[in-house]
C-alpha cells in the first residue's frame, strides 16, 4: 500500500503477509475482493493464505522468542512507545483508511484509532502491571515470592467491525509481557493492518516479534494446531467462537473467545429522556449497528414507553447517512452487501413476525452512492421477547423496542437470552442502579450512559454466549492472560 490515502485507488493490490520483519507475497490462489461499502468499489484483495504460510509465521515468532523474552521490559515497552507515537501521527490517514475500506463515519474511524493509540499507552504500563508479588518469612528464614513468566507464540484472529483498534487489545500487552504475536486481520477489511505494519516496519522492532498472516479457516486452523503456539484471541461470532473455543482447548491452548451480543438498553419512567435520547440513538445506530456493543433492545418500562417511543424516531429521523469520508456524516453503510442483505432480512422477518415498523430505512438513497450498502435508521414497535429480532443479533441499524411492566419483567426478558456482553439502565434511582448491576447477568454494565464500552485500563468483559474463558482482553485481564506464574520458594543456609 502507498503510505498515502489515495481518494481513488487506480490499481487493486493483494495484500501481503508480514513475516520475520518481511513483506511476503501469498502462494495462495485463492483471494477474497475488498470493497468500499460506500461505492461498491474493488479496491483490494486478500490472500486466503496456506496452511503453510501460516506455519512460517509461527516458526519465526517462535524463532524471535527466547532473544524477546529476554530483552528488558523497559526495552520492549520503548518500542511500544515508538508504535504509538508512529499512530498518532499518522493518526489522520489511517482513520480514513480505516472508513474507506469499512464504511463508518470518519469520526467514529478517529474514535477507534483514539482507543487503539490508548491501548498502546495502557501496555506501555506492563513494567508495573506485570509485576509479582514476594512474602517474607512465610516459615522460619524462609521467603516465597510470584514471577510473572511469558508463554510463547500467541495470535489473534481478528473482526470486521473494528479492523484498526480490536488487535490492539491483544498484541501490545503480549508481546509487552515478552511473548511474539501473530495477527490475523479479517480477510473482509485487511487494508488497516497493513498500514499499520508498514508503519511498525518502519521502526525497528525486531524481526519475528509481531507478525501478519491474512486468510481464512485454513489459515486459522493451522495457528491453533500448531505445537510451538500457547493460545489465541478472538472475535467474532458466537458460534465460530465457540467452535474455535472447543479446538483450542483440543490442542491445550490458552483462548480468550468475544462472541456476540444482544445488549438490551432499559429505560425506567424516571429517566431523563432529554438527557438520554442522543446516548440511546447513538448505542444503536454507531458505525451502522455493527459493534458487539451496539443496543440490541430498546426495554421501555411503564409509562415511559409511548414518550419514549416518539422521542426516539424524532432524533433517528435526524440522524445523516452517507459516505463516511464526509465529514458531518452520523452513519456510513453496512461494512458488505452480505451484512446489508442479512440485515434486510431480519426486517422483513420483524414483518413476518408481526412487529410494526415505525421507521423503514429501507431504500434509503445517498446522493452519489447508488451502489453503496446503505440502511438507514430502522425502527420496530409492537416487538414482543420470543420474536427474532428481540433475541437474536441483526448487527445493523435497527431498534426493537418492546415494552415491560416493571424492572422485574424487564430483566427477565434481558436474562431470556443466550447473551451477557452489555447492558445499560437510564434512571434517576439509585437504588434501581444498584439492584441492575446487581442482577443483570451482563460483563459490562452502563447507568445513564449508553452501551459500556471499558477503557483500555479494565477488562472487555462479557457472560454467558458472548464469551468464552476466564480472562478477557485489556488491562490487568491481558497481562494474566499472556503470562504464567511461577512460585518461588528460597531458603538460604
């Protein structure tokens, strides 16, 4: 790729793999098309990399290990420092990078690269996170103290919805901590990796500490098989995560698994609808709906709901769709004509089901983009707990709303989904705050914010199907997970 964002890309380049501190062509003959969400153009392609490419990857993590491992943290920590002011300065284009090959508005491109740059600065961190402990005269002249110790080899495979930020929730603690690291980007959006390693390239990180294979079930499967990796991350959906769970586990591997998730935002008769309208829209209609935090569920409960109702298709209606490169866009297409026809799809089986859609986006024209993936804001009412859009994830622009009696009934709908990822209560109660982070069975909570999204000192939590494992991404969480610990016990004569 040109280190400069060209607004038409004149030839369509196969990206290449990063292995050993090299740029390396694919052998695969298959490749996977790359398109602008918002013209419906071919600007790249993905090489469905081999099994054996994959496994080269491994061997040079594995080969750059031991020299890693045993270079100071304070040395492997600058090096992350020099990453990320490498980012920021470069902040601009692989924001628009990152919108041109996904679709999200610019400024939700900027938010990410913003998170990204944070999760770097929260590993730089590691000489005092990864810190044991030591206990004095646990018997007579004897001390026993924990030594934090890397693994190996890990990788990632990684998500469409967030191409420039959700790696970064790995990569940096782990090889931080000492370990090397292989990314597999998403085969769907591959452009802001690479950026990203030609920039690290630049920089002098040793050869074989950081890595990138691109591909798809054959790439994946060979980093999970392969004897010399120690665990992976993920995420995506859940039933691939659950799959790659299981195999994981198959091969004695550490695994840290995102699924989805269908977040339920409730709304109680005392919340200050004013306040929360923009916090409600925007958990549901940021970067079109595809997070695994977006809203899922718009629970309004009592009196609330018939106010609620017509607040919420005023400010949608407001709400700008368009190419996300134009600065002022609020929501930019579905990241595939695949994720916009499967989105289509949940509403016409909302219809089916016999919800009433209050706000179609359905057709939506975006002067300029006739072939771009676009949905608008999409409304339902009359949506009841056992129909598909209530339960299941539409991961697009549209808000079920159904209507509870009361906060028992309300989390008893929230709890009759296979999904714990987030959720979120808008009140003027504390004591109603307390009892839904009390009780709520979801990894992140919000109260009179929208859907929680944790900064990069705390934990990605999650429950239930939308995670697989015990210890999750970022902070503390990242570094246990990267490590082992050893117990010393010393006795001089």
């Amino acid at each position: 790729m040109s280190s400069e964002l060209e607004v038409t890309i004149l030839t369509v380049e196969v990206m290449k793999n990063y292995i050993n501190g090299k740029w390396v062509e694919s052998k695969a003959t298959e490749t996977r098309d790359v398109f602008n969400p918002a013209t419906g153009e071919l600007i790249a392609k993905t090489p469905m990399s081999t099994r054996e490419e994959a496994l080269e990857a491994v061997k040079a993590a594995k080969a750059a290990y031991n020299r890693w491992r045993e270079t100071p943290v304070f040395t492997r920590v600058r090096h992350l420092n020099r990453i990320r002011d490498a980012f920021e300065e470069n902040f601009e284009e692989l924001s628009k990078i990152l919108t041109t090959e996904q679709g999200k508005a610019i400024d939700e491109a900027r938010g990410e690269y913003r998170r990204t740059i944070e999760n770097l600065e929260c590993a730089t961190s590691i000489p005092s996170l990864q810190m044991g402990y030591n206990t004095e005269d646990i018997a007579a002249g004897i001390d026993e103290m924990v030594i934090k110790q890397p693994l190996g080899v890990f990788f990632c495979v990684a998500p469409f919805n967030f191409p420039g930020m959700v790696p970064t929730w790995f990569w940096p603690f782990a090889i931080g901590v000492g370990n090397t690291y292989i990314v597999k980007p998403s085969e769907q959006v591959p452009m802001s990796q690479v950026r990203q390693f030609e920039i690290i390239h630049e920089l002098g990180l040793p050869r074989g500490v950081l890595n990138m294979v691109h591909g798809g079930a054959e790439a994946v499967t060979a980093l999970i098989e392969s004897p010399d990796t120690a665990g992976m991350s993920f995420v995506g959906s859940s039933p691939v995560g659950k799959l790659l769970y299981k195999k994981a586990g198959e091969y004695g591997k550490r695994a840290q698994v995102q699924g989805g998730a269908k977040n339920f935002l409730t709304i109680m008769p005392d919340a200050d609808l004013d306040r929360s309208i923009p916090a409600i829209i925007t958990s549901f209609y940021g970067c079109a709906g595809q997070r695994c935090l977006a809203g899922g569920v718009l629970l309004a409960v009592g009196d609330i709901y018939e106010p609620l109702k017509k607040a919420v298709v005023e400010a949608a209606k407001k709400y700008s769709v368009g190419n996300g490169l134009e600065e002022g866009v609020q929501m930019g297409p579905l990241a595939s004509k695949a994720g916009m026809e499967k989105v289509l799809r949940y509403i016409e089986r909302g219809l089916e089901e016999g919800a009433q859609l209050i706000l179609d986006g359905r057709g939506i024209e975006v002067k300029g983009h006739p072939d771009g993936y676009f949905i608008g804001p999409t409304i339902f009412d009359k949506v009841t707990p056992e129909m598909a859009i209530a339960k299941e994830e539409i991961f697009g622009p549209v808000i079920p709303i159904i209507h509870a009696k009361d906060l028992n009934e309300a989390i008893d709908i929230i709890h009759a989904v296979p999904y714990g990822n987030a959720s979120s209560v808008f009140t003027s109660s504390g004591s109603i705050a307390r009892e839904y982070q009390y009780r709520v069975k979801a990894g992140n909570i919000g109260i009179n914010i929208g859907v929680a999204a944790p900064i990069a000192t705390f934990p990605f939590s999650g429950m239930k199907d939308s995670f697989f494992g015990d210890l999750h991404g970022q902070g503390k969480d990242a570094v246990d997970f990267f490590t082992e610990n050893k117990v010393v016990i010393t006795r001089w004569f």
